[in-house]
C-alpha cells in the first residue's frame, strides 16, 4: 500500500481526499459545473477548444464526470446490481443457470424474465403504467393514468422534509442522524394535539403543524445545545436520542393515559379529528396530499434560508470553515443550536404531514423509515434543496413502485432499500464510479476536506 | 498556556462534581422515596440457586422496606461525600457502581414483594447468566469498535456486522448443517464488512459516519430481501440451523453460584473471554498495539517511523470485523437458531454506545456492554413478574447513560486523535 493508488487510471488523486461531506457544505454542483466549464474554455485540450457553446460544456460534463453525471452513473450502476440480486435469488433463475450448458439460451432468458417482470411492475407502479391510458381510451378513468405518480408524491412529502432536516445540518457542518428521534418528537406532539383539542377546520391543522416542527425542534435544540455547551458530538447524541425516542414512542403507544387508543391493546394511537387531517387537492382523486405542499414550501423556505439570508450565510459558514467563521465574529455555538433546532424542527414536520396527510394515527407504521432514508436522500441531493427534492421524488417512485413490485412479481420490497443504499455509497465514491467508467479526474471537484472524527 | 487553561476549567470541574453529587443523592432519593415509601411490606427473597441443581445455596430474604431506606441512605452519604471530599478517580468510578448496585437491589426488592409477584424469588444467577448472554454480541461489537477506532476509522457499521453475521451464521449452518461452518461464516460476513468499510474509507475518502449509516441501510435491505425470498419460503433448507449447547467447564462449572454463571454455557461466552484479553492485551502490550495506537493519534508520525497506516488500519477493520461477526452468529446459532428480519435491532447502536462509555478501551467497553447486557436481563426479569414499570422506560437507560458520558458528565470522554480522519500522505 505505497502510493499505488496514483497508478490507477482513474483511482483517487492523493493530494484531494473529497468528502460527500465536502461536496454538501462545500461549492456545490452547479458552481462545480461552470467551473469546468470555464476551465476547459481557457485551457483545455485544441481539440475541444474549438467547440464551443453548450454542446462542450456537456460532453465535459460526461468525460470529467461531473456531479450530476456521477449521480445519474450511480444510479444506473445501482438499479444494475439490485437486479443481478433480484435474478439470482430467484430460484427459477438459479434453476435454468445450473443447465447453463445444456441451455445457456434458457438461462439467460430466465434471468431477463425475471428483471424484467420485477423493475417494469416498479416503473408501473411508480411512474405510469400503459394499461391505464388503454383503459382510459375504453372508458376508464383518465385520472387513473396519474394515479402512479400521485402515490410518488405522497411516498416522497415525508422524505423530503427529512431530507431537508439532514441536508440543512450538513450545510452547517452538522450530521444529524437523528431525524428519526424528531420525526417521533414532531409525531407525538401532532398526535395529542390532533386528538384532545378541537380547533375549527383550517386552524387545528396549522396548529398540528406548528406543534409538529416544534416537537422536533425541541430534540434538534437538545442536541445543538448539548454540542455547543459540552461539545458532546452530535452524531452519538442523535443516534442515542433515536433510540430513546423509539422506547418513548413504544411507550406512550402501550400507555392508555398517554397516546393509547381507548379499548386497544395494540400500539396505536386514537385517529386526530378531521379539522386537523390534511385535505387532497386536484380535482378528481387520484389528488395530492397537501402535505406535499407543505413539504414544497419548506424547501423553498430552507433555500431562501440558506442562500439568501443572512443566518443561513453563517450556517454555510461554520459548516465551510469554522475557524474563519469565528474570526469573522460568527457565533459558532449559536449557528449549532439554531441549525439543528431549525432541522429538528423540518423532521418534526415531516412526523405532522406524515400523521396529518397519510395515516391520521400514530403507530409503528406510519412510523416507517423516513427518518433513517432522509440521511440518504440528503447525501443523494447533495444537500441541497432542488437536489433533496428531486432525491426524495426518486426515493418516493422507489417506495410506489416497490409496493406494486411486492405485489405482482413477489420480489420483497427490502429490494429498494439495497438499491438505495448502493445509490448513494456511489454517489459518495465519485472516485470509483470514475474508475469503474474510466471517466477522467473532474478538475473542478478538489473542494476542501471537511473529514470530522469524533473529536471535530 | 496550561495555567491558563486550568483556570478556566475550574468552574467546569466544580459544576461538575456538584453535578455528580446531585445524581448521586438522587437515586439515593429515589430509593427512600420510591422503593422505600411506596414499598410493600414482607421480605424480598433472592435466590442464588437454579432450580434443581446438585448444590443449593440458601436464598437471602431480606425485608424490602428497610433494605431500600439503608441502602438508600448510604447512596445519599455517598453523594455528599462525592461533593466535600476530593476522592481519587478509583474511589469515584467505585462510588457510582455501589450507588447504582444499591438502586438495583432496591428496586428488585422493592419488585419482589408487590401483590404482583406471586411468591416467585428473584433468581440472581439467572438474572446474572441472561445479563451475560446479552452482552455477548455487545462486547464483541464494542470490541471491533475498539479496533477500528484505536487505528483511526469510525465504525459504525457494527450494526451491519451483527445482522449479516447472524445472517450468514443462520443461512450456512443450516444449508451445509454444521455449526462451526455457521459459526466461521458469521464470522467472515463481519470481516467482509470490516473490508468493505475500509476500502471506501481509506481509498475512497468516503466520509466514515455516512458510510457505516449506509451500510447498515444496505444489509439491512440485503438480508431483508433475501429472508422474504429464500427463507420465509424454504425455511427449513435455509433458516433451520439449530444452536450450540452449553458446554460446562469441568471443575470451574461446579463452583456454586459463579460456576453456572460464567462457566457454563454455549461456545460464544468462552470466545467472547478470549477476544476480550486478546484485544486488551493486544492493545496495550503488544508492539502491534503500540502501532496501532499510534496510527490512530498521530498518523503522520506512525508513517515516517516506517509503519504503514493504511494496512494497519485494513487489518484492524476486518479482524474487528470477525469479532463483531461471531457476535452476529451468536444472535442466530448461539441464542435463538434462526434468523429474523433486522434481528439486531439497534445492538449494534448500543455496542457503539458502549464503546464510547468504555472510553476506547476493551476493557471499559465490556463493563458497559455487561451494564447494558444487565439492564436488558432486568428489563426481562420485571417483565416477566409483570411488574408495573414500562419495560420502555428502563429501555432507554443505556442510550441516556451514554448521552450523559459523552456530554462530560462522568468525566471527559475523549476518542483517538486522527478517529475519522482519512490518511493521505503529504
């Protein structure tokens, strides 16, 4: 293990460890992008110096691997292992390839069939299935034909706002893996407020929304503070808070004088009364939740915060350089415990468009993942807005379409969990994406490590 | 300089000893309070015994109510003294113990004779033996906490390790239908994560934190998608594994009450005993102990002495990795004999946790995986007398300890130098 690593075609460059870390609080990709782009304008090879206009700037783009061809790379590489996975534990698929050399024709069909059945019911399922429009001709419903992509939308509110949890700390130098604990903080709060007051119509539900976001910012303080304070690190005070939370949670649920339903012996709160419920909106259902509204506004909002407003240009500070920030006479202590309060409170909000939008009860289901796959979705949109958005849109056409999946090919949904996980561990080693599609080093992506231990 | 900064930190450490001293006196408190005010009448019996073996020892009875105002008392003595007197750091750590030990007895006291018990004692060997049985998997993934983190890479995928180690452990043992073959397979499964873990981190520079969570994530979805398509379906070829027996140490197994408790059980707790001296000694009086350390401080200055960081490092990653895999077949093939969906259920979590209130040594991180091992037998004992305590509320004990550690509260907790940083030699 000398310097091996520089005689790789495409391998890591020693002298630029790049963090996803780095790429999140650091110039992000659109700046990265033009950057490229001027570079190969002034001094790239002749041969691409005399292209010019957008057409270059693309095929640079592809050549030098820029983040979003990275990310799309990624992508492309992880759907192409979670179907390897699908084909071969698939025991008609393993059936045909132990004949592979009597009928190798067999085999390789068997295994196309499988894919095939598996990733079309997921695309069905999530994005648009050709049946509906041929009913539609034949006197169904023309709403139907949406109806894939309303599920997406509904799957994706609560992880784009977890999302943002994430994406809004990391921008100011903060990892928090705790969305989990404040979904459940927002969750409880939204629950008792949904069930034991009565509001007229539009106020209790701005009211379950506000007490959501303060439900989770309540943990997202408790952690800033702790951190600012003690400097005790925020990574191990989420993680244990998530677990903390999940017991409160199991708790309150089996406590009939806290959020047990009356006369139920399960783990399931009362259902909120319909003034809090959020209501569908577009005509005709299939309809949008409008929660899903909700989840565009707050990241409309983090994006204003963090690029227009004088707080989220310290947040980006301290995240970028915390020692210029505090020469600079930023409060590094306060942007911590406003930052995480701030993301606290977005996880917080997406326990209310969850319980309020979907669910209307407080349980084990509707307390799903969201928290742990906002920490992905955030590492996917590279944290930031547009970029959660689009991430959590992905996520939430894997979820839609993975129910279908699970339902008319048998292929357990826990497969959109490995191609999620593998999506993003791509997307967090540009360098082996670029290895692996012999893409030449990106010249613009040699941001400042931001590599934080336990210490940092 | 340092005078300086001992000045400044005087307030701190005052806060701080007032801070200890105030939980001290409080679960003194709660022993009168509780235990000993809202106490029921009638003798608490604590048997040291199991049931039908060859040497019975008598059981204690001891009268709840005033067992929780003596031991009560003495906590809150305690906690004054931790306030006036400056105690040596032995004496400090001791006093916590004896504190929580008599919180503990009063509380199953206190547990034993409410209306709910109906008679049955409070078997202290059994509550001892689970209390190991459910530290094994921690101390073996605290123990490759150790290992990584002393060379210089978070792992937080322990978690991932534990879960496809019971995986494979289940899936081969049951396939091939030999244990050990379980058992090396678990084993692998963990050094394969350790291996994976180590070449994103330290060739790709993939921030350590995000990588352990999306492993998990990715295991997670992994063994979950293959328990619903292959195991659920065919359970018996592929999760029907059976588990190891008990094996008694001859002579050591016979002592009474010690002997059923640490020398009598499966296979698992005398590795477990073995990795934990291995790794301790390892650490601490080995020259490749000494090289590790020193990559984990100071890499830079491990290079130009001539040690090579990166190997170090992927060693310590994947032989943490085995340990923390024979903690996942333990899961399966030591306790249960099959494999269930994300069976790990956050141990990996709390043997990080564990590693961190232990300080990064082997040694510290086994006594808190034995505390959390035992608050996880408590939390089964007082279920099972159906006790009128939420098994929820004691559930997150451990998590609020180490949020407690890491927050300073228990002394400074400070993890190695270079912990999470990637190498990249100038």
């Amino acid at each position: 293990m000398t310097s091996d690593s520089g005689n790789q075609p495409a391998g890591p460059d020693p002298a630029e460890p790049k963090q996803v870390l780095a790429n999140a609080s650091g110039p992000g990709s659109s700046e990265a992008d033009s950057t490229t782009h001027s570079a190969t304008a002034t001094s790239g090879p002749p041969v691409r110096d005399r292209l010019r206009g957008a057409g270059p700037a693309i095929i640079d783009a592809v050549v030098h691997g820029s983040p979003t061809v990275v990310t799309i790379l990624a992508i492309f590489s992880a759907l192409v292992l979670g179907a390897l996975v699908i084909a071969f534990s698939d025991t008609a698929v393993l059936h045909a390839w132990n004949s592979f050399a009597a009928a190798p024709g067999a085999a390789l069909s068997a295994t196309w069939h499988s894919v095939a059945a598996a990733y079309s019911a997921l695309f069905e399922g999530a994005i648009f299935n050709p049946n509906t429009v041929s009913a539609a001709f034949h006197g169904g419903s023309i709403g139907a034909i949406f109806y894939p992509l309303s599920q997406t939308a509904n799957q994706a509110t609560p992880l784009i706002l977890t999302g943002l949890s994430v994406a809004l700390a990391f921008r100011a130098g903060l990892f928090n893996i705790g969305a989990a604990s404040q979904w459940i903080g927002g969750a409880i709060v939204v629950t008792y407020l949904g069930f034991a007051i009565s509001l007229p119509p539009v106020i209790h539900a701005v009211v379950c929304l506000a007490g959501g976001f303060a439900g989770g910012a309540v943990l997202g303080w408790l952690v800033g503070d702790l951190k600012a304070r003690t400097g005790a690190h925020e990574v191990i005070v989420t993680i244990m808070l998530n677990y903390i939370m999940y017991n409160l949670l199991s708790y309150v649920l089996g406590t009939p004088t806290a959020l047990q339903r009356p006369g139920q012996a399960n783990l399931i709160s009362p259902t909120i009364h319909a003034n809090a419920q959020l209501p569908h909106v577009g005509g005709p259902p299939p309809q949008v939740g409008v929660g899903f509204l909700v989840a565009l506004a707050a990241a409309a909002g983090v994006w204003w915060l963090l690029e227009r407003s004088t707080v989220g240009f310290e947040f980006r500070t301290v995240g970028a350089n915390p020692s210029a920030a505090r020469t600079a006479g930023m409060s590094i202590p306060r942007t911590w415990v406003l930052a995480m309060l701030i993301a606290g409170g977005l996880a917080g909000l997406s326990g209310a468009v969850t319980i309020q939008g979907t669910f209307y009860t407080l349980n084990f289901q509707s307390y799903g993942t969201y928290g742990f796959v906002g920490i992905t979705v955030a590492l996917l949109g590279r944290a930031k807005p547009l970029g959660v958005v689009l991430a959590a849109l992905l996520f939430g056409a894997f979820e839609s379409g993975g129910a279908v999946m699970q339902a008319s090919t048998a292929v357990p949904i826990d497969i959109i969990e490995v191609i999620e996980g593998l999506i993003v561990l791509f997307v967090a080693a540009p360098p082996l994406i670029r290895a692996v599609y012999r893409l030449r080093q990106a010249r613009a992506e040699g941001v400042e490590a931001v590599a934080k231990g336990w210490n940092g | 300089m340092t005078a300086l900064a001992a000045e400044i930190r005087v307030p701190a450490a005052t806060n701080r000893r007032l801070l200890a001293s105030a939980t001290l006196i409080a679960f003194g408190l709660v022993d009168i309070l509780l235990f000993g005010l809202s106490g029921h009448h009638g003798d608490a019996t604590f048997a040291l015994s199991l049931f039908g073996s060859k040497v019975s020892v008598p059981s204690i009875h001891a009268p709840a109510t005033p067992v929780a105002y003596v031991l009560g008392g003495i906590s809150i003595a305690i906690g004054i003294a931790r306030a006036t007197v400056t105690e040596s750091p032995v004496m400090k750590r001791l006093s916590i113990g004896v504190v929580l030990l008599f919180f503990v007895i009063s509380l199953l006291a206190w547990s034993d004779t409410g209306s709910w018990t109906h008679g049955i004692p409070v078997n202290v060997v059994v509550l001892l033996q689970n209390t190991l049985a459910d530290a094994i998997p921690l101390i073996l993934g605290a123990l490759a906490g150790c290992m990584g983190e002393r060379a210089g890479v978070i792992n937080i995928a322990i978690e991932g390790q534990l879960l496809l180690g019971a995986f494979m452990a289940a899936v081969v043992a049951s396939t091939v239908g030999v244990l050990w073959l379980g058992l090396i397979s678990g084993s692998l499964a963990g050094g394969l994560v350790g291996l994976v873990l180590g070449a994103f981190a330290i060739r790709y520079f993939v921030d350590q934190i995000i990588l352990g969570v999306v492993l998990n994530l990715l295991i997670s979805g992994i063994t979950g998608f293959l328990y619903d398509r292959l195991l659920v379906p065919d359970a018996n070829t592929y999760n029907n594994a059976g588990t190891f027996g008990p094996v008694k140490i001859p002579g050591l197994g016979d002592i009474p009450v010690i002997g059923p408790i640490f020398f009598d059980s499966t296979i698992f707790l005398y590795i477990t005993y073995a990795a934990i001296i291995l790794v301790q000694v390892g650490l601490f009086s080995t020259r490749w102990g000494l090289r590790v350390r020193a990559v984990g401080e100071h890499p830079t200055a491990a290079d130009t002495v001539g040690i090579n960081v990166l190997a170090i490092r992927y060693r310590n990653l994947v032989l943490g990795g085995l340990l923390a895999g024979i903690g996942g077949a333990y899961l399966t093939i030591g306790s249960v004999g099959t494999f269930s969906k994300d069976m790990s259920s956050g141990l990996g979590y709390i043997a990080l946790a564990a590693m961190i209130f232990g300080r990064w040594t082997p040694l510290g991180a086994t006594l808190a995986a034995l505390l959390f091992g035992f608050t996880e037998a408590l939390q089964s004992f007082l279920g099972s007398i159906t006790v009128p305590i939420s098994p929820f509320i004691l559930g997150m004990a451990p998590y609020v300890a180490t949020i407690i550690a890491v927050a300073g509260l228990v002394g400074r907790v400070q993890a190695p130098a270079a912990d999470g940083k990637p190498y990249v030699r100038a």
